[in-house]
C-alpha cells in the first residue's frame, strides 16, 4: 500500500467526521415548526455494484448512504459505505475485527480513539478501512466502510 494513498485516506476521514460531527448543529430549526423525523421515511440504501461480498455488517444494520463502485472493467474501483447498528462500539468493532479475519483479510492495525478504525488489507485492496463510533453518544455505533480496490490486471 502506498504512503500517499494512506495519507489521502486519513485526510478524508477527518473531513468526514468534521462533516458529521456539525450536522446536528446544521439541521437546528429555528422558532416555529418541529423538526420532522426523518428516520421514518428512511428507504433502503443498496451497495454499490461490485461491492465485495465478502465484507458484510452486524446483523440489524442499516445502510445510510454508499457510494463508489465501479464494473470490474475499469481501472479504479472505490467504496464508501456508511451505517448505523443499535450496538455498542466495542460489539461492533469485534463483529467486524471477526469478520475481517474469517474472510480472509490480514487486520494490520486498530487504532483507538474517539473513532476505532481497523486498517485491513488482502490481495486485490489498494487499501481498506472500517471506522467504528458512537457519533451521537447514545448507544448507536455508526460504521464507515472504505475500500480502494487495486487495478485488474489487462
């Protein structure tokens, strides 16, 4: 894996958490009407198409947006997934570390923090990452999956 492509990540991971982190101060409604619940009318997000089956999420997940994917055909493929499970992080974390490692990926590091993120990597991944946190400290662990595939070989 590259130095430059880890750096890149890292930076769009803060950029990311900065993002979430001002959004409730973002969605604030002035005086007059309620907030509307959003949650209620939440559809069903799919996985972008080429999405690797092998990278699954803890059972009562849901999919709040996922971007990326490209066919196999072209050269660079990248995946954002984003979710919510009603589970600590901890549980969360060791859901995903076991699925890591049962499917065949090589875990090179957890780092911890106010986020968890576990760098993975196997044949095929340029790089890979899953960032685990209780964004709204109420039990909620949400999830962001990163994958940047390697090229497919002509």
């Amino acid at each position: 894996m590259k130095k430059s492509a880890f750096d890149r990540r890292l930076w769009l991971t803060a950029l990311v958490i900065g993002g979430l982190s001002s959004l409730p101060a973002c969605m604030a409604v002035a005086d007059g009407a309620p907030p509307v619940d959003v949650s209620a009318e939440q559809e069903s997000v799919s996985l972008p198409e080429g999405f690797p089956e092998t990278i699954t999420f803890p059972v009562g997940s849901s999919i709040v947006s996922a971007s990326g994917g490209q066919p196999p055909e072209y050269a660079s493929r990248n995946y954002q997934v984003n979710g919510q499970v009603s589970n600590t992080v901890d549980s969360v974390v060791a859901f995903f570390t076991a699925m890591i490692e049962t499917n065949g990926y090589e875990i090179l590091e957890i780092e911890k923090g106010n986020a968890t993120l576990i760098r993975f990597d196997t044949i095929g991944l340029d790089d890979a990452s899953i960032m685990v946190m209780d964004m709204y400290g109420d039990g909620t662990a949400t999830f962001s999956v990163s994958l940047i595939m390697d090229a497919e070989p002509q």
